[in-house]
C-alpha cells in the first residue's frame, strides 16, 4: 500500500550487497532492494560513529 505513496526511512550498517545475510533469499532481497531504492535519496556516511566516538569517552 506504501509503495510510491507514503516516506519511508532505514537505516542500516549494511551495504545493500550485504543485505541477502538478512533476508536469506537473493531473489527477495533483489526484490526489496529495487523497491526501496526507487524514487529513493540514498545517504552515504562515512566516518566515526558519533554515538561510538562518545559512548566510548565516557569510560
């Protein structure tokens, strides 16, 4: 119901190649896959973690 009608935001660690370790199944996964990204804004962070960076200065 969603698809191309409603926002949607995932976060992730994962690269989206890495994805099918989750899903289990590289059709599903390819599936899924072409549906999020279309249409989509896709951002790339690249760097420390800033809750790491911080939960580990508090130790």
């Amino acid at each position: 119901d969603w698809y191309e009608r409603k926002s949607i935001i995932i976060t992730s660690n994962l690269e989206f190649s890495q994805w099918n370790r989750i899903f289990g199944d590289a059709r599903l996964t390819a599936a899924l896959v072409d549906r999020v990204i279309h249409h989509a804004h896709i951002l790339n962070f690249t760097g420390d973690s800033y809750r790491v960076t911080h939960a580990l200065s508090k130790h």
